[in-house]
C-alpha cells in the first residue's frame, strides 16, 4: 500500500490508500477518488512530507541523515518534469486557468511583486519556489 496526499479542484487536502501509483492514476481517470470534503472527483497528487526509510530496518532514520542538498534537487526536479514553463507570462497564464480561459495544468514562471498582489486579490494559490538557474557558461 502506498499514500498519497491529494488535492480536489476546489483546493481540498486529503489523504488516499492505493495498491500503487498505477492503481491511484486508473482509478483517478476513472473518476473513482473523489474529494471527502466536496465529493469532487477532480483531484491530483501533491507533494508529500518526505520520510526517509531504510532497506534493512523499516525505521525512519534520523532527520540530521537527511541529504537536504539531494533533496531540494529532486524537489526542483520533480517541479520542472511536472509543469510547463510559462515565463514571465505567469501571472497572466494563472489568471487564464483560475477563471477557466485556459486548461488547468501546473505552470511554473516567474512574477512581478505587482502581478503577485494581483494573483492574491483574485484568490489564484500560487507558491514561491527559488529555483536556481543554470548557466550554460558555467558548470555545476
């Protein structure tokens, strides 16, 4: 068995039970999960809280073992394969999807402090994350 948090359309938290992530994915396209707040059957994963399990004991390991390094590049990983990069169009592009000009979907871009105060006063959820920019100049 394998939990996942998830999310409905109207912004509902929730925790799900599935056999594994294939069985989350069809029963989600099938419209079986649905929100226990809403009973909207729009829902998606959402980033988890991380624990750190080993092989051998089953237990979760100390969080001073933790590579947070690692982590914040799997996070910033995870963020750029499962959203489209709208730019500096972001804010205009959030818009579009929160009053349904445009198909809902996970963009990430960039805003001016103006368009976040904008994007706050029409109720759009949107979350800051640094992400660092890589310069082909440059090696890592």
């Amino acid at each position: 068995m394998i939990a996942f948090d998830l999310e409905c359309s109207q912004g509902h938290l929730f925790e799900g039970w599935f056999d594994s992530l294939q069985s989350f994915e069809e029963q989600n396209s099938d419209n079986l999960v649905q929100c226990p707040v809403c009973d909207v059957a729009d829902v998606r994963k959402v980033l988890s809280p991380v624990a750190v399990r080993t092989s051998q004991s089953h237990e979760v390991t100390d969080p001073a073992a933790i590579n947070y390094q690692k982590l914040a590049k799997e996070v910033v990983e995870y963020i750029k394969t499962n959203s489209e990069d709208v730019g500096t169009q972001f804010a205009a592009e959030a818009l579009k999807i929160h009053y349904g000009a445009a198909e809902k979907r996970s963009i990430r871009g960039s805003a001016t402090e103006e368009e976040e105060k904008t994007l706050k006063e029409e109720g759009v959820g949107f979350l800051k994350v640094p992400v660092p920019v890589s310069d082909p100049e440059k090696s890592n």
